[in-house]
C-alpha cells in the first residue's frame, strides 16, 4: 500500500515537472531549478515518513 501512496505522491508533482522543464527550455533556469528542489522535498519528505513508519 505505502508503493502505491508513493506512486500517486509523483503522480501528482507531474504538473509541476513539466512547468520546470518549460522554464527550462525559456531560459528560465532559476525557476526551473527552483521548481524541481520545490518538487524534491514534497516527494522525498512523505516517502521518507511513510517508510519510517
């Protein structure tokens, strides 16, 4: 159950990659890398406590 959680987590920050790689390809590299650090920590954290627990 927790692999399928973590499946929908990155399911849903799918929007948000892409407009990352939009600011990429418009030279908008510092939102870009803004975006996905964004994206990072709202997969990395709940994964990490759904696993820890």
């Amino acid at each position: 159950m927790r692999y399928i959680t973590a499946f929908f987590i990155l399911l849903c920050c799918e929007y948000s990659l892409s407009y990352a790689k939009y600011c990429w390809e418009n030279k908008n590299k510092l939102a870009a890398v803004g975006t996905i650090i964004l994206v990072a920590m709202a997969v990395i954290f709940p994964v990490v406590m759904m696993m820890g627990r």
